[in-house]
C-alpha cells in the first residue's frame, strides 16, 4: 500500500514537471525584439500552411521532415527561431534542435 502511494505520487510529480510551462526551455518571443539577422528562422508548418501566410525571411522544414535535415544539411551557428502554429510541434522540434547543438530555441506563432 505504502509503495503504490509512492508510485502514484512520483508519477503525479512526474507529470507535473514535465507538463508545465518553462521546463522545456523553450522561449517565446513578440515580434517586437525581433531582429531576423539574430537568428535562423525555421518555418515547422506544414507546406500548404507556410506557402498561404509566408514568414519573411523563413525556411520551410515541417516538423515531420526536420530530422532528416538536421542529418542532411541544417548547420546554424546563430539561435533558432521556430516558426509554428502548434506549441507542441514547437517543443518538439526544440529537442531535436537541442541534440544536435545546445543553444537556445525560441519561437513565434504564425498569424
């Protein structure tokens, strides 16, 4: 009985640190202290959604294809700037984008 308490309150805690703001490093940022020359901007919207509402000055690479181009090509000596219209394919990309070089990742909502 004593070890399923433990269990339960280790998950919730678990769970509580995994799933709330701030832990995953991940930054917002406004367009307003936004300078594009400070960071490599990377559109992680789908090809249909990037082409209809463009970010200026942004390279398309959805989240689906951005393992293969962090293999491939991708070499950003700058931060990064993630481009999206879902929080959760920002997280995402933010830890594969961490693994590769450890430097902060930020992103913007696409309007």
């Amino acid at each position: 009985m004593v070890y399923g308490a433990l269990l339960a309150a280790f998950l919730i805690m678990l769970y509580a640190v995994t799933h709330t703001r701030g832990w995953n490093r991940l930054k917002t940022i406004n367009e307003q202290e936004l300078s594009k020359n400070d960071y490599c901007v990377i559109d992680i919207r789908d090809y249909i959604s990037a082409h209809r509402s463009p970010y200026p000055g942004a390279e398309n690479i959805p989240l689906s294809y951005l393992p293969r181009e962090l293999k491939e090509r991708f070499d950003c000596p700058k931060e990064i700037l993630l481009v999206t219209d879902d929080e959760r394919g920002a997280v995402k990309a933010a830890r594969m984008l961490r693994k590769r070089n450890n430097k902060d990742v930020y992103y913007v909502k696409a309007s």
